[in-house]
C-alpha cells in the first residue's frame, strides 16, 4: 500500500500549526510538523517520502525577519530527493517573495490565505513533485540556477557544475567512484571538483 | 630721557587699554555664548524655537541682523530679525529631512570685532546644528521603534489573522462525518491561540503581567535558547528565576543573537563557544556569560545604548531591551569588560 501525500509544516505558531495540520489531514494528506529550521531539516532528512513542505519565513531564533526560513529553503533545494516548498509567510510581500522564488520556492501565499488557495498550492505541488521524483527514478536531476546574465555562460555552468557534483556525491553517500561512474568523469575529476568548489563531507 | 619714559607709559597705557577692551569683549561673547546654550536648554533644543528666540542675544553680542528659511519636515518657516546689510555670514545646515539656510549680519567689523562676530555665528551655527542632529535622532529612534513593533505585530497578527480564516471556513464547509475531527483540532489549537493573543495585547499595551511571573529553571532556558541559535554552550551549576517566561526568553535571546550573529559575519574567526555560569542566593539568580574564544570588545560604552549597531541589519536595539526587561522584572544586566578580555555579561533575575 502506497503512503498517503505527505506534507512537513514548518510553522513556529502553534495554532496555526494544529489548525492547518487539521485541514490538511481532513484532505487525506499525512502532515508532519516543525517549529523552527532545525526541526525542519531533521524531520526532512529521516522522512525522505515527504514532497512538499508548508513554511513560514519567520522562523524562532528571527521569527521578525524571513532570514531563517530562506536558509530553510536553501538547504532544502540542495537535499537529493525533490521536495517542494510552499511558501506561507505575513512578511512583507514584496522582498520575500523574490527572495523565496530566488532561493527557489514552489509557490508563495500571503497570510492570511484562504484553505482553497492553499490546497490548491499543496496539490499542485504534489503533482509537480511526483513528476520530478519520476525523473529522478530514470536517472535526471533538476537542477535551479539564479544566473545573472552579464555574468555570461562560464559562471552559470560552474554553478549548475557544482550542483550537480554535489548532488551526486550526496546520492552516493560521498563515495568519489560511484559518484566518477555515474558523472562519466575519471575519479581525478571528481577530486578536482571537490577541491574548486570547496566540497567538504560533512556540508554534502 | 623724559620723553622716553612717556613713550613707555603711553606705550604700556594703550596695550592695557587694548587688553581691557579685548578682555571685555570676550567676556561678553562668552555671556552670550553662555545665554544661547542655556536658553537652548531651556527650549528642550527645539530648533523653530531657538531661532525664534535668539535674536536678543545675539544682539546684545552686536550682531545687527539675523535671516532664516528652515525647511521643517516640508514646512517652511522664515525670519528676518533687525537690520539685513551687506556683510553677513551664511550657513546651509541640512540633517535628515530639515534644512536651514542662515545669515548673521554684523556692522563693517574689522580686526578683533570679525575674529568675535566670526566665532559667535560659528557656534551660534553649531548650536543649530547640533539641534536638527537631536531632532532626528529622536525622529529615527521612534521610527525604529515603531518599526519593530511593527514586524513584531505584522508576524503575530498575521498569523491570527490565518487561523481565523481557516477556522471559519472549515467550519463552514465541514461534512458531519468531520465535525468531530474538526472540533478536536479547534479544541487543542485554541488555548494557544488565546495565548497568542494575549501575548499581542501584552507587547500593545507594553506591560508584563505579574500574574504571568512563575519560578523558571534557568539552565533548561538558557539551553533551548543557545541550541535555537545553533550555539555551542556549556552550563554550569543551576538557579531558578522568578519572572515572566516572556520577557525571560526575550532576555536571553536578545544576548544570544549577537553571539550567534557575530558566529556568521566573523567567519574565519573560531566560533562562538558559551560558557554560562549559574548561581544564586536568597534573593537573586546570577547567570554570567562569556564566549571562551571570545575577543575584547572594542566599544563596550556602546552595548547598551538604544540604535547602535555595528551591523547594517541590526536596529541595534536588542541589549538595550535586554536591560529593560531586566531590571523591569526587578533584574539586573550588567556587562564586564576587561582589557584583552572577551566581554562577559552578567544577568540578576529575582527568586
């Protein structure tokens, strides 16, 4: 038997919390739930079958400013498996929402939301994530970059370069053969990689 | 020979007549110097006012006329005090979002009546200056203020505002076979709710509740608190405080946040690792924090004081809310800074 969609809210009030868990579940989602970055990274990395993440920006020790939720966010756009972030946050539109869809958000909802706009959101993303981990099962890696046009080509391909060797690495549990095999490169590459980017083990 | 001793006497007469007339001069300059900074005093270093008021006084120092336009927050406001002539000093004075530009007009002074007429409307300029740089200092401190009740509001209310939609429209559109799932949800969220909201109208009417003040084991807040800020810390020895848990998290977040802070804008430098030392005795609970890889801190004087920052993000508000909320509960926060030795707050709650 298949498990049901399942969605981590990351959301520090804890009655928004248990209100939206409540209409998520009676939409026949699983929800899991965390109320700081942390949590939330920690329920992600032990339940790799969730597909979409609910976030608030304003996250405990800021929960002020959007500072925690973006880390959130970019941390959860490196993770192997595709997960999609919705975005619910009442911080000020206009900076966060383009600071969530640089650091690469699904979707981006104003509190107060309704609950058809935000399942509406959920199912999409759910379809979007299933498609991706479809992909991902046939060997494709999706793979966002912010790249800045006058920057010309070679910065966005050391970017979309280093994205992919980290992917992998983190896929294979940092093992440099399995990750050469899979790149097509030699092992002296991979090393090579590891050295230009920066890539530490305990950062995969 | 009669002669000579003439020439020396009206030589020596003369330089005590110039003396005494120097003399006399810049006692009257500093008497007026004096009046101004007292009358500004007096005016609560309001600057429509002083310009209103000066003229008087510089009078008196033998200034014939004195000329404004200040531009006050978009509102113009002009002046012209006695006689305007030709030899005058001006001056554009800008802070903020007031402008003045001011003419001091003085007679056809020469020698020491343009070194004392010069160095009059220099202060004078000064002390006009330093008005419009109080002014919006206070301006930008309200603001700032204002904007953090702002944020703080903004993330609570919206968050309220949330669970009320989804309240109502649950229950609207709930099925009978739901009803009862839908009221256990609403029957575990509410009391958290209600605390929510009494925590927006506590921070709106900016009181702590006594009633909310309970006995807080320090060591497990001082924990939660440092973990939350990804710090490395190590408590020693225990106390329990007898203060609201509110203002007691907003304390020790307020310390930590520069600690965890200084961890991601000093990259390169060993970070943060906490030691919290905790005591008490009949009437206090002590805890004292330091950062054993800590460096000396080379502005201490400035720790406490409202909208200093050293960060471009910061409101630089944070300790100073810190000791307010300290020594509201009937605390105190104190910080010790030695040479070549790291900063180390001390925190006094009461038992």
């Amino acid at each position: 038997m298949s498990l049901p969609d399942t969605i981590l809210l990351v959301e520090d009030d804890d009655s928004l919390r248990l209100m939206l868990r409540g209409v998520l579940e009676m939409q026949g989602f699983a929800v899991l739930e965390a109320d700081c970055r942390r949590s939330g990274l920690e329920v992600l990395g032990t339940h790799s079958h969730v597909g979409v993440v609910l976030l608030d920006l304003g996250l405990p020790p800021s929960p002020h400013a959007p500072s925690e939720g973006l880390a959130f966010l970019r941390q959860t756009c490196d993770m192997t498996h595709p997960v999609k972030v919705i975005v619910l946050t009442g911080q000020d539109q206009e900076s966060a929402a383009l600071e969530a869809i640089k650091e690469g958000a699904f979707d981006f909802l104003v509190k107060p939301a309704t609950s058809s706009a935000i399942l509406q959101a959920v199912r999409r993303a759910f379809l979007f994530c299933h498609k991706e981990r479809e992909m991902a099962a046939g060997g494709f890696a999706r793979v966002q970059v912010n790249a800045r046009i006058s920057d010309g080509l070679k910065v966005a391909r050391e970017e979309v370069e280093e994205k992919l060797v980290r992917h992998v690495l983190q896929e294979t549990g940092f093992n440099v053969n399995q990750s050469a095999l899979r790149l097509g490169l030699k092992r002296e590459s991979i090393y090579y990689f590891l050295k230009k980017f920066g890539i530490e083990r305990q950062d995969g | 020979m009669v002669s000579l001793y003439s020439s020396l006497i009206l030589i020596g007469v003369t330089i005590m007549a110039v003396m005494a007339v120097l003399v006399y001069q810049a006692r009257r300059q500093a008497r007026v110097n004096l009046a101004l900074l007292q009358l500004n005093e007096r005016l609560r270093f309001d600057l429509p006012d002083l310009l209103r008021q000066s003229w008087p006084y510089l009078a008196r120092a033998g200034v014939t006329g004195l000329s404004w336009k200040l531009d006050w927050f978009g509102t113009p406001l002009t002046r012209v005090d006695g006689v305007v002539g030709k030899d005058g000093v001006s001056r554009h004075l800008e802070a903020g979002e007031i402008s003045l530009d001011v003419t001091l007009w003085h007679g056809r002074h020469r020698g020491e009546q343009l070194y004392f007429s010069e160095t009059l409307a220099e202060n004078f300029f000064l002390l006009l200056h330093v008005d419009m740089w109080i002014k919006m200092g206070g301006v930008q401190g309200a603001f700032g203020q204002a904007a953090k009740m702002e944020l703080f509001l903004q993330h609570d209310m919206k968050n309220i505002a949330q669970f009320i939609h989804l309240a109502a429209e649950q229950l609207e559109v709930v099925k009978p076979e739901q009803e009862a799932g839908l009221l256990a949800t609403l029957r575990a969220a509410m009391p958290t709710a209600r605390v929510r909201a009494d925590r927006i109208l506590s921070a709106l009417s900016n009181k702590t509740d006594a009633k909310n003040k309970t006995a807080c084991p320090l060591a497990g807040a001082w924990q939660q608190a440092a973990d939350m800020h990804g710090l490395r810390a190590r408590i020693v020895g225990s106390a329990t405080a007898y203060i609201a848990e509110e203002p007691l998290h907003s304390i020790i977040d307020n310390l930590l946040i520069n600690y965890s802070e200084q961890s991601i804008w000093n990259q390169g430098h060993k970070p943060a690792s906490l030691e919290i030392v905790l005591s008490e005795d009949e009437a206090k609970a002590t805890a004292t924090l330091s950062d054993i890889h800590g460096r000396p801190y080379p502005w201490p004087e400035r720790l406490f004081e409202p909208f200093w920052s050293e960060q471009s993000k910061g409101l630089g508000i944070g300790l100073y809310q810190a000791r307010q909320l300290a020594v509201g509960a009937g605390g105190s926060l104190e910080v010790i800074s030695a040479d070549d030795q790291p900063l180390v707050f001390v925190l006094n709650l009461p038992r």
